[in-house]
C-alpha cells in the first residue's frame, strides 16, 4: 500500500519538482525546511541549541 501525499504549497518563492509532485514554498517556509534538514543530517547545530 502507499500512500499519495499529494502536492503541497505554502507559496511562490521557491518550486521543487519530482516526478509528478510539485512542492512550492514561501520564503519562511522553505528556510526553516532548509535549516531543519541541515540540522538533522548534522550539517549544523542542532536548531534548539541556538
């Protein structure tokens, strides 16, 4: 079974496509994205150390 999440948009700054998703985000939306991934992969400091 999968499940179908669909597209997603929090606004137009930013577009990813894949395949037959498109993602589309706000600039505020996509930093913290961005800086959540980061840390999580242990690029940076943890977000709650900061």
């Amino acid at each position: 079974m999968t499940i179908d999440r669909g597209d997603y948009d929090s606004g137009d700054e930013f577009v990813l496509e894949y395949g037959d998703l498109r993602f589309t985000f706000n600039e505020r939306d996509f930093e913290e994205r961005c800086e959540q991934a980061a840390s999580k992969l242990g690029f940076v400091a943890s977000i709650s150390a900061w």
